[in-house]
C-alpha cells in the first residue's frame, strides 16, 4: 500500500463548503460535513478523503472498525458516539452522517429525538431546549415546519401549523390563565379567525 497522495495519509480533506469551520461559509448555518476520526468522535469541518475512503492509504484492503465510517459502503451504521461539541447522538448513521432513527442530547441539556436526514434534523420528532420549551412535529432542515405542538415552559401551547420555525396557518395557541386564540397565524403573529 502507498500513502494516499490527496489526504497525504491522513484519510481525511478540509470540507470545501465549511473551509473546516462547521459552519457552510454561504448560508452561515451548520455544515452539512461530518467526519470520524479513531477515537469514535465526529469532527465537522471535514470529510473523509475520496481517493482512499478515510484509511490514508490507497491499494490492498482496509478493515472496519466500530466508529462511523463515512467512506466505502452506503450501509446504516447504529451507535453511541460523542460528537465534536460534546453532544451525544445514539442511533443511526449513514455515510458519516446522523441519518435514521436518533437521540442527540447537548451538554447544555437541550435534546432532540426522531429523524434525521444528511446531519440534520428532518421528518418527525421531539426538541426539548434547555429552558424546558418542547416541540413535538414535523420538522425540516432542523426547523419545525408543518404540523406540531410547542409546549412552553411558561405554561403557554400552540399546537397547529409551523412554517420556518414560526406559528403559520391553522393553529390554537392556549395562554397559561385559558384563553385560546384559534385561527390563522402569519410569520408567527395571529392574524384573526
């Protein structure tokens, strides 16, 4: 085998969205790249080498081992592994990505259960924020979006439609001491029956 001449052995490249930042330097929200190192972390901010699929050497074989691989197969992997920021995902993976059925909870106690896709929170699940405020619903891009439920720590709920993270649409919001205003909602803000 001879060192990989891209990565020059080190199995992975600075990711080319985030500059290995994390951050994807266009949209300014979290990148999209994950990468797994030996000591089963994900590190963003880079991504696993093309040339020789994260092993740093290219010909003869490579063997797998128990962290996150984001080179060679496209199978679903399942863990526990702790991340970069010190949060802690337990559930599937996918070409280096949190992908499928998972838990990740931060250090600073917020956590998030359901479906992601490519890294990101997407499909159905549950946020708990560390105030207490919880959300139960669809979500895209990390987002709520669609239908859902917020359940604030301040005793109020809205429960209806989310678009971008705002109440949008049909929804009832119940203030703490009863009162409920149910209708449309624009761009978080009721707008009347």
């Amino acid at each position: 085998m001879a060192t990989c001449s891209k990565c020059g052995g080190k199995g992975c490249i600075t990711c080319p969205d985030c500059k290995g930042t994390g951050r994807d330097t266009f949209t300014g929200s979290e990148c999209n790249c994950v990468w797994d190192n030996a000591d089963n972390k994900l590190e963003y901010g880079k991504i696993t080498c093309p040339d020789c699929g994260g092993t740093g050497q290219v010909g003869g074989s490579t063997s797998s081992s128990s962290a996150p691989n984001s080179g060679g197969s496209s199978a679903t992997q399942k863990g526990k592994f702790t991340l970069s920021d010190d949060s802690v995902y337990e559930g599937e993976i996918l070409d280096g990505k949190l992908h499928g059925k998972g838990k990740r909870t931060w250090p600073d106690g917020a956590v998030y259960e359901g479906d992601w896709v490519d890294g990101k929170r997407h499909g159905k699940g549950k946020s708990i924020e560390p105030n207490g405020d919880i959300y139960i619903g669809d979500i895209i891009s990390n987002c709520p979006h669609g239908k859902g439920k917020a359940i604030f720590a301040n005793g109020t709920t809205y429960e209806g439609d989310f678009f971008n993270g705002l109440f949008h649409g049909k929804g009832k919001y119940t203030f703490k001491d009863g009162k409920v205003e149910e209708g449309n909602w624009k761009e978080g803000k009721f707008v009347g029956k």
